[in-house]
C-alpha cells in the first residue's frame, strides 16, 4: 500500500515532505547491496538505485529493515510494497510483480576451504554435508537440494556464522552469495576459503501484489529506470541470459516449486 502508516521501526529519514506518495520499502542484510549502516539507516548500492529511481519516478520512500524471511511474508500480506532483491524466487510467485528491469547480476558461489576438492557439477555434492544460509531459497536451489538424500544440509543464521562453520569444519562447502560472503571476509580477515561461481541471478524491484496500484508501481520504476540509463545517470539495464554455469544443475524452470 501506498504508505498510509509508518511502522514505529521503520527508518523515518526517507520522506522529504514533497507532498509525494510515499512508499514502504522492506530491505535485508546482503551488503554491500542492502544493509542497515551505523545510524540503522538503508543504505548499499542497490539502496541508493531504488532511492535514486523512485525520486525520479515521484514517489518518497520509508525503508524497513527486516530478515529475509520476514521480507516475503510482508510482500505476500502487502505490509511492505516494495523490496529491492531478486527475481524468480519460488515462495513469492504469484504475489509480487517484478521489474522488467535488472539493474544489477548477482552470483551465487559455492565456498570451501583451500584444499578442499573442487565442486565441478552438482554430483560433487553427494555425500557431504552443505552449509546453507537459513531462509535463504536460492531460487529454489533449495529445494532441489533437499530432496537430494545423498546431500546433508545444515543451516547457519547469517554469512559470517556460515564462514565461521565452514572454517570449524561443520559442512564441506557453503553456498551463498559472492557479494556479502566477500565483504564479511573482508571486514573480519577471514582467509584460507576458496570460491567457485555457480550460478548468475538478477536484481529487480519486487513489488507486493497486495498493493492495488502495484502494476502502475513496476511501470513507474521500469519507466525511470530506462529514463535515468538513458542520461547516463545510471548503469543500462543488463539481460537475463544466463543460469548456471557448472553442469548438472537444474534449469532454472526446473528449480521452480509450485506454490
């Protein structure tokens, strides 16, 4: 919904009184895309793009820090309109619409230690035991992951609590995202882990189907979008024209779930 109420932890620095629509923007911890700074402020390169575009498509925005599983259950029940994150993911297929633009690719990488025999297709799993980030549905990767009986998963609450298990030897490989898995490595001197890229996602904004004016929302963002990359104010958008790139994979159509 088109802001109506300010949730009391919602961050109240967005809105600049300009008599514009205001908009409830949830956002989770994946820096440096999206994070919560020092002062609990939005901030990261995807934050300051949703920012830069919904000025330019005339709406303020209210930003709402929340878990990523939190983030789905407020997209399906409409008490966020919008989350800057990725595309296809399974649990919210038929309640959000996506942005026909993707300003940004997102790799997924499986991390091991330095010795650790390379992961070369999805066999390289069987038998061992895979450190997964909870809440996370990897596209639904996930899933996939489950049923396989000769795959042990476990669960880590956070990326530096994933590394920090992989580093105990609690799990062979972890699988998570290069963009924060490389900047909590880099902010704690985690050394000694080794990356193999698995597969290439997209960004897109994602807004809540609760919302009766979410169609004329995406168009809004699509249209700024293309209008901002056409002055050069902000990168063009890229295609989504790749899936995994180490064999064996499910396709990602393959990796759907049925809701």
């Amino acid at each position: 919904m088109v802001s109506w109420l300010v949730p009391a932890w919602a961050s109240t620095d967005e809105s600049a009184q300009s008599g514009r629509p205001t908009l409830t923007v949830g956002y989770a911890e994946f820096p440096p895309l999206e994070y919560a700074d020092d002062n609990d402020r939005a901030a990261g390169v995807f934050v300051a793009l949703t920012r830069q575009v919904a000025k330019e498509a005339g709406y303020d925005l209210e930003f709402v820090y929340l878990p990523i599983s939190r983030t789905y259950f407020y997209l399906k029940n409409g008490a966020i309109d919008l989350w800057p994150g990725l595309t296809q993911i399974p649990e919210l297929q038929g309640h959000v619409l996506e942005s026909d633009v993707s300003p940004l690719p997102v790799r997924l990488s499986v991390w091991s230690l330095d010795g650790m025999p390379p992961v070369t297709r999805f066999e390289s799993f069987h038998d061992r035991v895979l450190i997964l980030i909870a809440g996370y549905t990897y596209g639904g990767l996930r899933e996939q992951l489950e049923q396989q009986e000769s795959i042990r998963l476990t669960y880590a609450p956070n990326h530096l609590a994933a590394l920090y298990m992989l580093q105990r030897n609690r799990g062979h490989y972890l699988l998570d995202y290069q963009y924060p898995v490389r900047e909590v490595m880099k902010a704690y001197n985690i050394t000694g882990v080794q990356e193999q890229e698995v597969r290439i996602r997209y960004t897109s904004w994602l807004f809540s189907r609760q919302n009766p004016d979410s169609e004329r929302l995406r168009q809004a963002f699509d249209d700024a979008y293309r209008r901002l990359a056409a002055r050069g104010e902000v990168p063009a958008p890229i295609a989504r024209d790749a899936d995994y790139l180490l064999p064996g994979f499910p396709s990602i159509q393959d990796a759907q779930v049925p809701q």
